[in-house]
C-alpha cells in the first residue's frame, strides 16, 4: 500500500491529491463542475444530518440520480482504491458519511448496512446527546454510553469510521479510548485559536494525533478566528500551529463547505425535531442563517489558494501535499475496510 | 373533583378501587378473566420497550383487536373518567404506556400524537442513555438532556405522564425539579429496602412525593427484598416504612406483573436492538429467564392478598384503600388532561 504519493501522480492532475474531509452543498452540476476545477479528488459528503435510516436511504436514492447522471464527474468511492481510480479517470470521488447516528436509529445491525451501502464515516453525536455519547452543547457530557461502547465495537469491526467533530469533550476523549482503530474529528479547528464550542481542545488534538487519527480543519466562519473576515494568512498560520501541537500526519482539510443552502437548511442542521422553540446554535437571532464565507475561500475553487496560503507560511511543497489531501488518503486505505483479524483478537 | 372515594363506590363492587400501576403481560382472555377475578378496575399496561412510533402503533392495533373481541371485560382509558366509568360497568380500563421514549423518536411532535392515540405514561428513559435522559444501568447519569428539557415542557403541556422508574437517579431527580407536572415511579421499590440498580434512594422517593408525584411498589422478584422468596409480611413492612418516609398520599401498586411471556420477551426487554452481545440485565447466566413470581402474588386475581396483607400490618381501611387504587386514580385525574392556562404561564 502507498503510504507516500508523488504530486501530480494522476494521468491529468499537475497537483497534489486533493480531498475535502466534508462538504455539504445544495448539490447541483454546478457544484460538481467546481469540484473539478477545484481540482478535488474526492469529497466527504454529508448524507444525513437527523435523518432516520429510511430517510437517509431517499438522499443515496437522490445520489444515484446524480452519479448516473453526471458520470463524467463524479462516482461513488467504497475505498482509497475508488479515490486513485477516480482521480486517474478525471472525476471526484464521493465517499458518504453521516453527521450523526440517527440512521442506525436503535439498531447496532444498522451499522453493517451502512457500511454495505458505502457510508464510511459516521459521528456518534451531533450537538445534542444521541444514544451513543453527548454532543457539545449539552451542559453535561457522559462519556459514551452502553450502546456506544456496543456500536464503536461494531463500527470498528466493518470498517465505518467514528467522527467526533460535533461531540463533547469528554465523550471524545472516551471514543478514541475505546475504538481500537483511529478515527477522525473529520472538520474542527483548535478551540484555542477560535473558542466556539465546536473546535477542539489541545488535549483532544493531541489525543486524537497520538492515536493515528486526524483532524480536517474547517472553513465555516463559526469555527474561525474572526469569524468570516479571519484571513487565509491567519488561518495557515493555526494550520502550522497544530502541525507543531499534532504532527503533520494527523491534518488535512474538512472544509465544512454548505453552498447553496437555503437558510432552512440550517435551521434542520440545528433543531432537527429535538425542539419546537427557535434554536439558533452557532448563529443568533441578529444573525440566524449561514454566515458569508471568508472571501479567499467561496467554493471548491479555492482550494488552491489554501495549497499557496500554506507554502507562503513556511509548508514545504510535501508537507503540503499532505495535508491537502495525502493524509486522508492514507487514512481512507486504512480505515474503509474490516479491521483484521489480528487486531480483532487483541480487542 | 372527587379527592376521596368510598370503598365500593362502583355498582357491583364491593371493595375499594383496585390499579394496578402497571403491567406487562402476555395478554389473553385468560388474563382480562384474572384481571375482573381480581377486581382490577384499571391497569397501566405497557405498549412500548424498544418500539419506535410504528412498531408501538401496531401494538396498538393489537389492543384495538381485544377492546372489540372483548368489550364485557375490558375498555380503553382516556382519563379518570373513564376509569370510573368502566367500574361503573363491571369492566377493567385499560391505560396505555411506553416504557421508553423510543416510540417518540427523535421527533417532539409526536408526543401530542401519543397523547391523542391514548398513551398517558412515557419513561424518559429505560436503563441505557435515551435522547431524553440517562437510564440506571449508565455509568454515568448526566441528567435531562437538551431535548429531555424540550419533551419534559410537552409532556406537561399535553397530558402525557413522565415515568421516571428505569431512569438513573441524577436524571430523575432533575425531571422532578424540571417537570411543572407531578411525575411517577410506576414499578420500583425503596432501594434502602432492595438495593436493585432499579430500586429508588430516599432522596429520589421523598423528593417524588413532595411533588405530589406517585411511586408505585413493585412485585417483581428482582426488586423484592429476597426475590422470589420475599414474604408478603415483609412486602407489606416495607410499604408502612415507606409511608412513613413519603406519606400515604404517594403511594399505589405497580406490580410489574410479566405474566405468560417465554423468556425471548425478557431478552428483548433487556437487550432490544442496542447489543450484539448477551445482556442478562437484572438476571445472570445462571438465571437468564423471568424469576419465578412470590406464591403470595401469582397474578391479578391475588390483588386482595395484598389488601390483607397491608391490613395485617396495621393500615387503616381508608390508607389500604389509597394504596390500592385511590392514589392512582387521583392522580390519574390530574394528569391526564392538557396543562391548565394558568400552570403553562407560571411555566
């Protein structure tokens, strides 16, 4: 297995792997054709937000449509094998994930299916407490419960890699504890740099490092210093930064891109049907929808200025690369499939 | 409102009112039979465990299939009324219950659709962490969650009674503080008395009744103090105990009779859809099933067992007759209607 890639290895890429650790877009071939010119390898996708298992199954409905239309483009990736295909074929790669685990509803079997349906990543929590552990907005975190103890042994077993990005501290701490295969905060940044209750504690990047994990740095303005004036300068720097804290294996970027999303559509990501009150989560009454994004960072087509915000800070072109998009690849290779026998045993 | 009730008040009883708080059975005509045998003029009975809001509507269904195959001995129970008016006609009121917020979800709307569809008990949680609440077998109990807060206010605000009797005892104490609405302990007993991971502490029983909440006592050999071999004296001991804690007015029967069910029913109780792995709950591996019930509680009919076995320890005719039935039913008159204008602006 590759762990080391060359730039420009792919039959019409002069660059370096490109990935996006997750975006969640009012989908459109517009989008995909930014995707391309962006020059984006793959891209994890957001499937489900509070969807339950049958509604999530009516958004891979939706993708089919997509993939079968616009196969030029795009194509569904079941593996890091499925990224290098798609990058040799000159189209982005689309690897499912949920946002929370209200697909598997109550029901760990789900898991498998999930994962048969090629999501490859799912977060035990989503703000809220879920059945599996507590989000970051819940005043008490209680670790990860009964059944999540149950489900990250399971998540483990298949190959469906454990997100923690919208979860409490401690139940972070706890899930990279108990999984016996690394997973991801797959779009955070330090909560050093931007304190939102969302970005991440220096112990649990470390942590989450220490474990072969990795953490994709977001682009949503909540998560940044300044919020949408922070400058892609500033932003390179927190980048090298947590290079410093985390090492560079662990980085990459996890863009939290929602383009094109009416306002409505944050109200579900936020509310869900938890509450009949205005819940306004990272957002205020004074400023209730998406916040305008930084202006060095609108769409996928900027992706190459990250690449040269990078080198400008002091990024070698490898280190670069890597957090680009080569971490992630490795860390697809590794944490898409079962886990193996060897490891089963000593869990 | 009637707050106190004569004994043999109904026109062909000559007892006082007879609740039981709840029950889950495996339900024939042999038992509606047992349950006009024993003088039981309104069960609690449990629709839901693990059962999401379809699941429990099909259950529901089953009912409505009993209630039209069996309308001499049994009817639905909307209210206190209705409970009156069954006994007035010789019939045993059926209350439904969930036993788990499963049914409601991730979705608050569908707790007035409960309501509407006649459930009046929901538990917050049942012994693992729900969306709402944590359950008694959690590790850690980290109280009402977010949406636990939000479901409490519908709850009270539509009529749908919290039943806080697998819930852990952070959690519960909270849904006592947070709720506007006096709650119930359906089935459980004095943990000083039992010391079941189910059983409640002092604190949790006083603070219930100061309330106006309800506990009922439960016949379920893994609460009893000596199990199976619990004697109805020492039952009867512990309710004038706890009475002396709590006082009369907090007190009824959930005898959390499970009655004819095999021991797959047990397995889905304890484990539903959550683990892949054995869980023996109250049980072990040596005793996997349901225990074996006391010989001084076999099934409704000796309801009038424990009516002499309370007068035999010194309670007055009228205190037999709260515990009985009378509590039950004035709560039930309280509880199950929408929240007065007056109690929603004090909320």
């Amino acid at each position: 297995m590759t762990q080391e890639l060359e730039p420009g290895m792919g039959n019409d890429r002069t660059h370096p792997f490109r990935i996006d650790g997750l975006q969640y877009n009012n989908w459109s071939e517009k989008i995909f054709r930014q995707w391309r010119e962006g020059g984006l390898d793959a891209v994890h996708v957001t499937i489900a937000y509070h969807e339950n298992f049958r509604e999530m199954v009516q958004v891979i409905e939706r993708w089919n449509r997509w993939f079968e239309a616009f196969p030029e483009l795009i194509v569904l990736a079941r593996s890091a094998g499925d990224v290098r295909r798609a990058r040799d074929e000159g189209r982005t790669a689309v690897v499912f994930g949920c946002q929370n685990p209200s697909p598997i509803e109550d029901d760990i079997g789900l898991v498998e299916v999930l994962h048969t349906l090629g999501v490859r990543f799912m977060q035990l929590t989503y703000n809220n407490q879920s059945l599996l552990a507590s989000g970051c907005y819940e005043a008490n975190d209680g670790g990860v419960t009964r059944m999540g103890r149950e489900v990250i042994r399971e998540m483990n077993r298949v190959g469906l890699v454990i997100d923690m990005s919208h979860s409490g501290e401690r139940s972070t701490l706890e899930a990279i504890e108990l999984s016996q295969r690394p997973i991801v905060v797959s779009h955070a940044n330090p909560h050093a740099w931007a304190p939102a209750l969302r970005n991440k504690s220096d112990r649990v990047i470390k942590a989450l490092a220490a474990s072969g994990g990795m953490l994709g740095f977001s682009l949503y303005p909540h998560h940044l210093k300044d919020k949408s004036a922070c400058s892609l300068e500033a932003f390179c720097e927190m980048v090298a930064r947590t290079a410093e804290l985390a090492g560079i294996e662990a980085l990459g970027i996890g863009s939290d891109l929602c383009q094109d999303q009416p306002d409505s559509v944050v109200q579900w990501m936020r509310m869900g049907r938890y509450t009949k009150r205005m819940d306004y989560g990272e957002g205020s009454a004074a400023q209730p929808g998406f916040p305008p994004q930084p202006d060095w960072f609108r769409d996928s087509r900027d992706m190459a200025r990250i690449e040269a915000g990078l080198r400008a800070v002091g990024f070698s072109e490898r280190d670069t690369a890597r957090v680009l998009g080569e971490n992630w690849l490795r860390f697809f290779e590794a944490g898409f499939g079962p886990m193996q026998a060897d490891a089963r045993e000593a869990a």
